[in-house]
C-alpha cells in the first residue's frame, strides 16, 4: 500500500461545492435580473438619440453619452423643491419611526406588565392588513382633522409601525436584563436607560429600520397622491409621476426623472447596507 506524498496533492472540495456553486449561480443570475434593467434605464436616459427613436435591442452604453435629458427635466420641473420635500418627510418620519418603534420594542422586550404578549401578538397581527385596505379610512380621519393638503397627512400615519417595534424587540431582548437591573439599582431612570444604555446597542438595528424607512417613504407613490393635491407639497416619486406627464413622449427624458427619483435611495442602501445584513443575520437568530 502507497502513500501520496502530501506535496503532490491539490487543495480538496468542500463536501457540499456543488450546491454552493449552484447556489452562487443563482444568485448570480438574480443579481443580473434585477441590475441589467436599471443599467439599461441609465442607459437610455444619457442617450439623446432615445427621444427620437428607442433601439430595438437594449444597450448597456449610450451611443451619445450626454446629460442632456437629465437638463431638460430639471428644467421643466422644479425638481428641487420636490427633493427638499421627500428630505422633509422622509428624515422626520423615519426619525419619528425609529424613536417611536424603539419605545414600544424596549417596552415589549424588558417591560413588565400584565397581557405583554396578547398586546405584543395583537400589535403584530397590524402586519397582515395592507395598507389598501385601511387607506381610505386613515384619509377620511386626516380630512377630518383638517390635514390633508398638509405635511402632517404625509408623516403622521407613519410614525410607528409593526415591523419596527418587532425587529426592535428581538434586538433588544438579547440584551442582557443583569445590564438594565444594575442600572435601575444606580438609580438611572427608565428613559435614561433606554437612551444611554439599550440605543447604542442596537445601532446596527437601526440602521437597518433607517435604510427600509427611507426606501418606502421615498418611493411611496399612492398615499401622497391621496391627501395633497397642492403641487409645492409634491415628493419626488409623487412629483415626477404626475407632473412628469408634461415631459410628453420623450423616452429618454422620462428615463432621466426616473434615475434621478430612485438614485438617492440606491446611493444610501450602498453605505449602509453592512448594517441591514448585520441586523438581518443577528435578529434571525434570536426568540
């Protein structure tokens, strides 16, 4: 019986490469099914040629790389005041959202209170309702307080939401009650401790319910066009989806207010997508 020397042998496999490799190939192929038509959208929108006639095959690269739809749609539409808006309400929701949700997330995961986990569940079951469905009447009570056409319609009814008191409950239950306790006996208050010794451990949480907070308030569409009509109140999806109209059957220009609607959430995912999957992978874990 021979031995190979332990020189001439190759690196090994792991046991389970070919389902890894056939899931890296998966991913692959979605990763590419999700950017290839938004390069194609940024594509066209920095082709003039696009206005007059759209290529029958997509191109990855403008034939006649300009910016010239981006200065025509700029100039057409007061695209400033839309983002000074979406910034607006999407910073004081998604401060109010964080704020409001961590409150109820300390209460679920360290209060102490009879029928916790009842209100806890009946908190939760708010997630399975859509949005569609209790839309009309959360409109008829903004109308009733006399808040439509206002920024109040647009930040109040999402101030607070199920999904982030949920993901702050589970983050802030591994937190151990031995820290909290020592705190109460130094004589720190409730708030105290929810402010100086639970939030910094929790950052990465956060980060997450920021980023996911600032990608459905910048993109929502519906509501805004349900309780503002006053064109100085417009957002930048609201703004360039009804005002962009005006841009006629231009494709290129249209793709342009498209791009310029949707880059600021790409470029805030890209620096804190760390934190999301960081915060996705550490309360996927936890009861």
């Amino acid at each position: 019986m021979t031995f190979e020397p332990l020189a001439r042998r190759g690196p090994r496999l792991p046991a389970d490469w070919r389902s890894q490799t056939a899931m890296s190939a998966v991913l692959v192929i979605g990763a590419l099914g999700m950017m290839l038509p938004f390069l194609w959208m940024l594509a066209t929108s920095l082709s003039r040629k696009a206005n007059v006639s759209m290529p029958l095959t997509p191109s990855f690269w403008p034939p006649d790389p300009s910016f010239f739809n981006y200065f025509v749609a700029s100039s057409n539409l007061p695209v400033g005041r839309f983002y000074l808006n979406s910034l607006f309400v999407v910073g004081v929701t998604t401060i109010g959202y964080l704020f409001f949700s961590s409150l109820a997330g300390y209460a679920f995961a360290k209060g102490r209170f009879p029928g916790k986990s009842v209100l806890f569940i009946l908190f939760l079951s708010t997630l399975f309702i859509p949005f569609e469905t209790r839309m009309i009447p959360l409109y008829l009570f903004m109308n009733d307080l006399s808040f439509t056409n206002t920024y109040a319609a647009l930040i109040l009814p999402f101030l607070a939401g199920g999904f982030g008191t949920f993901l702050m409950r589970q983050t802030m239950s591994a937190i151990p009650d031995e820290l909290i306790e020592a705190a109460r006996i130094d004589g720190a208050s409730e708030f105290r401790i929810f402010l100086q010794i639970v939030l910094p451990l929790c950052k990465p949480t956060l980060a997450t319910l920021a980023i996911l907070n600032v990608i459905w308030r910048w993109n929502d569409v519906l509501w805004p066009l349900l309780v503002t009509s006053d064109r100085k109140l417009f957002t930048v999806t609201q703004g360039l989806a009804v005002a962009g109209r005006s841009q006629g059957i231009y494709t290129g220009v249209a793709l342009a207010t498209a791009v310029m609607a949707i880059l600021p959430v790409i470029v805030a995912y890209l620096f804190l997508q760390r934190y999301v999957i960081r915060s996705v992978a550490a309360t996927g874990v936890k009861g």
